[in-house]
C-alpha cells in the first residue's frame, strides 16, 4: 500500500492569529514495501525579527531535512501587529494538530522537534520553556493532565534571539511585545525560564553575528547546563546573521549569507537528531510512555 506525499497548506484560527497566518506540511509518500514506518517530523519556525518570516529559512531548509529521511513542516506564524502570546498558540496549536494526525500521516509522535531561525528560535524555545504552563494548554482546549500534547520532543535553534536584557535584538521584543515591554520583557527573556523541562536542545551561532549577538546563545545554553539539560552548542568564528543554510541554495539577492565554514550545521544537527531518535527520548518524561 502507498500513501501520497501530504503536500498542505493548514489556516491558524488561533484568538490573535492574522490573515495568511499557516502551517505547510510535508509529510513523505509511506509504502509498505520500505522498512521506514512512522518518521520522525521537524517543525520550522523562519526568522524576521516578528515582522515576517522568511522564505529563505523556510521551505529550503524543510526540503534538506526532506532528505534526510524526515517529515517536515513550516509554520508561517502571525507576526506584528499580532502581539505575545499569538505566536506561541499558533506553535502549539500546531504540534498538537500534528501529533492528532501521527496515525494517519505516520509521524512518530514521539519524535517532533522544534527549529528555529531567530526570532524564529525565540518562538521556538519560547515553547520549549513554556510549553507545560495551564494558560498554553487552556488555550488548546487540553486538561493539566494533557499538557504534554504540546511538549516538543527537541529544540534545534539557529542563531536564536533569546535574552530581553544587555544583549537584546531590540526589534523583536518591541515587535512582540508592542506596549507591554516592561510587563513581559522579563518573562520573555528566555534564559531567565529554563527548567529541567526544557527538552534536550542544539543550538548553534557565530562569532561575528552583529545583529542577533552570539551572547544569546551563551546565555541559553548556561541557563540549560545549569538545569541538567543535555545540550550541544557550536559556536562558528565568522559569520553574518540570518544564514540559514549558509550555502548558494540559500543566498540572498545581493550575495549575502554564504558563508562556507558554517554549512556543516545541518550534518551536525542531523547527527545529533539520530542520536536523540535512537533512543535518547526514551530519558525522563518519555519513559512513561505515551498513546498518542
């Protein structure tokens, strides 16, 4: 029996979410002539400073992890004037509207990790620390009892925009918070919300980035050593922001964002992606085991 490759496009009707604002699956053909049963899925969140999200981090980098034998999805979440927690509702939305579909369109429910690019990081880590909090899991219509419907199983974060303090991208926590800076900044600085929760995380960065400073990363991953939560961080000498797959498939119109020295992120990340399919998800709240 074979399955057609689930090539889709899902409207977000989230309260807060915008027009245009949507999840795109690619959900590879099944056949039960290959040993390949239910596969693990990366959900993408593009960067854009919350003004847009951007197609260079987008369906490029979904079809890369394509290739590597995952499913994928991106989600084109509501940007400004969409404010806090928007965004993150449509995230969870999302994970929990994919994992209700894992039978049909065979996802290992247990396998979804989360990526991110920027601002798409922060989105992406924002509910890798708050993803058990009641007012994520209400907003989903699930019980206290449900609220690991909406755990990611791994945070993969490129270059992410992380901390509202001294090394801040201003312009995403302004675009996120609008008038609300001084009642939200400190909640959504992220490394100040790590808990031994926040599932096992790679995350990488560069030295050079003058928009999104590397300190970002720095913070969120001594956050996470502090916590006891397994992490792999590489940190590349040069390098612009917003690289995305830092390759030609990624370039941008005026010959930026290729930077070869930083191209082996995706073969690293998928290194460690197998080593957390391979049983590594088995630690701590997964080892209770799970129906859906």
């Amino acid at each position: 029996m074979r399955k057609n490759m689930i090539y889709n496009t899902f409207e977000m009707h989230q309260e807060g979410s915008l027009p245009g604002a949507h999840l795109v699956t690619y959900i590879q053909e099944y056949s039960d002539a290959m040993a390949i049963n239910d596969r693990p899925l990366i959900l993408l969140c593009p960067g854009g400073g919350y003004t847009r999200t951007s197609d260079r981090e987008a369906e490029p980098m979904a079809l890369k992890f394509l290739a590597m034998g995952y499913h994928a999805a991106v989600l084109r979440y509501s940007c400004t004037p969409a404010e806090y927690p928007t965004s993150l509702k449509e995230l969870a939305y999302s994970i929990k509207f994919l994992r209700e579909h894992a039978k049909e369109w065979h996802i290992d429910p247990h396998k979804i990790v989360v990526e991110g690019c920027s601002a798409g990081g922060h989105l992406a880590a924002s509910l890798g620390v708050f993803w058990d909090e009641d007012f994520l899991a209400e907003s989903q219509g699930l019980s206290a009892s449900e609220h690991e419907l909406l755990r990611p199983d791994g945070l993969l974060l490129c270059y992410p925009v992380i901390t509202s303090g001294e090394f801040a991208h201003r312009g995403s926590f302004e675009n996120l918070l609008g008038s609300r800076q001084e009642e939200l900044g400190e909640k959504l600085s992220l490394e100040k919300q790590v808990t031994s929760k926040v599932p096992k995380t790679f995350i990488w960065h560069t030295f050079a980035d003058q928009s999104v400073p590397v300190e970002n990363s720095l913070l969120f991953v001594s956050a996470l050593r502090r916590a006891g939560v397994p992490t792999e961080f590489h940190m590349y000498e040069k390098g612009a922001h917003g690289l995305a797959l830092a390759d030609k498939l990624t370039e941008t119109n005026d010959g930026r964002a290729v930077q070869e020295e930083c191209t082996s992120w995706i073969r690293l990340a998928h290194t460690w992606l197998e080593s957390l399919f391979a049983g590594d998800v088995e630690d701590g709240l997964h080892a209770q085991g799970r129906e859906w």
